[in-house]
C-alpha cells in the first residue's frame, strides 16, 4: 500500500478520535485501519500514537505528521479544483484549423448562426493544411480540422471524415500580365512564368499540394503565408498565383482576372475532420453540425 494512502487513513483516524469510528469512516474494517497504522509506523520507523488512552492520542513525531497530513489533504482538494476550473475552461473552447479556402472563403458565412447561439464559446481559428489539421487533432491540439478530405486509402483510423464541398485550384494574374486576355495559356508556357505560392505556416514544414499543378521550384518568385497579401503581390507582379475556387470573388474584386489555360485541375471533396472525444462537448458538436448541415445552396 502507498505511503500517502496510510497517511490519509491516519488523518482519519484523529480527525475521528477512534479505530471504530474512523475504520467506518474509510469502509475498511477495524482490524485493518489497526494493521495499516502499524505498518505506517513502521515505515517511517516512529511512534505516532500514544497507546493506552481510550481516544487516540499523539506523540510529537505523530503531531508533525498530522499537522503536514492536513495539508496534503488541502493540496489535494486545491489541485482537484484547479483542474475542474481547466477543464470548464477547456469545454468552452473551440480550436479549429482550417485552409485557406475556408478562412477567406466560406467558413464565417456557415458559422454564422452558431456565434450567435453560443456566445460563451471562446473560439481559436488558426491556418493550416490537411496534413497538420489531421497530426494536430490526434494529438489533441485542436478539436475540429476543415480542408480537404483524403482519399480513402489515406485516411487515418480514428478520424472522421465528412465531406461537405467541392473545391478546384483556378489560376490568377493581374490585368496587366501579357497573358491575362490570352486564350488556352498551357503547360508548358505556365513553366516559363514566375509564381506565387500560398503556403502555411507550419512549424512541421511544408508539403507540396498533390492537388496543385507541379510549379518548377526555380519558377517561385514568391512564398506567402498570407491570402491577402499574396493576392496584392500577384495584382502589383508578373506572377501568376493558384487559388482555391472558394477565393475567386475575392480575387477578382481585387482586381486579379482568371487565366484561361488549358490546364484543368482535379476537382477535390474538401470538408470536416474531427474525432470521436469532441462528440462529448456540446458546443463542439454543435459547431461540426452547423458545418456540415449548411443551406446545400450556398455553393
């Protein structure tokens, strides 16, 4: 038996003055608390009880013990608050990771009622792609990740995954490329210009999108971490920049026009990631369900 649980039982036992009323106290039997004390003493190789007095007396080692008994007992309780109050704090929050599609795109539109009814919820929204949302969910990082779903023979047994749109890669440039009005741009002119690349940031690294053209990396001009930002480089350059199908109002009130290439890019599911625990919380349960019961004709 742990030493910390015979000093509990001893607290017991002058906290209640007798072996009968103190063995009740613990559901143990009387005999049992008595071989327990002993075995206490033992350890600690002194006399904590005075014997022969008909209440429980104390010796002075038996005092001190006491006396540091009650306050492990007051950390203990102290502790179990505390962590009540972290776990309250933790069913309150939402952490969710998501693409670039969803952050600029769609994702505050379908939230909308859900902000609404859950006012109390502390959300957490950071970027990130489908590689990192699915590593950050099993362990725990967030509780909800939005992008594109896998195909089947690579997804990852625990997560769920629920399709909610399609999405497509369109490429942009400024009204002022040589190409912006041209017809059919293909592949091979596609390699002899300077890009735009979107990224996330990431302290995992990158991975080079499958669902993306193959930009010759010589052909990078610019790595952006921002959608806003690399929207205004592309309009202010010669590059062109591949955005999701979601971004295509915004870019083009900013003033970036579509390419027309001959190049179509592999229409993908893109959609909600999350695993069973977060089924627990209400609020996080609620948030997966306005998600993926959106009006079907916003898109």
């Amino acid at each position: 038996m742990y030493l910390h649980k015979l000093i509990f039982q001893f607290k017991i036992l002058v906290d209640q003055k007798t072996y009968t009323a103190a063995a009740e106290k613990l559901c143990i039997s009387q005999p049992t608390l008595t071989q327990n004390i002993k075995r206490l003493e033992s350890a600690m190789e002194v006399s904590l009880l005075i014997r022969g007095s008909k209440s429980v007396s104390l010796t002075v080692y038996g005092e001190s013990l006491y006396h540091h008994a009650c306050q492990l007992e007051r950390s203990y309780r102290q502790a179990l608050l505390d962590i009540d109050i972290i776990k309250r704090k933790h069913r309150q929050t939402l952490v969710v990771e998501c693409g670039h599609a969803w952050s600029h795109g769609v994702l505050f539109d379908l939230m909308k009622n859900y902000i609404s009814q859950h006012p109390e919820v502390r959300m957490v929204i950071k970027n990130s792609n489908t590689i990192m949302g699915q590593s950050h969910l099993l362990r725990g990082d967030c509780d909800v990740a939005l992008g594109a779903i896998p195909e089947v023979e690579n997804q990852i047994s625990g997560i769920n995954y629920v399709p909610v749109f399609t999405s497509q890669f369109m490429l942009f440039c400024s009204d002022k490329h040589p190409w912006a009005h041209a017809a059919n741009i293909n592949a091979a002119q596609l390699a002899q210009c300077d890009w735009i690349v979107l990224k996330h940031e990431s302290d995992e690294g990158e991975f080079e999108d499958p669902l993306l053209w193959q930009i010759p990396p010589e052909n990078v001009r610019f790595e952006v971490y921002s959608v806003s930002n690399a929207i205004a480089l592309a309009k202010h350059s010669h590059c062109i920049i591949a955005l999701a199908r979601q971004l295509e109002n915004e870019a083009i009130e900013r003033g970036l026009i579509p390419l027309n290439s001959s190049i179509v890019f592999t229409e993908f599911q893109t959609g909600v990631m999350y695993i069973d625990d977060v089924l627990k919380y209400q609020h996080k349960k609620a948030f997966i369900d306005a998600i993926v019961n959106f009006n079907k004709n916003y898109l």
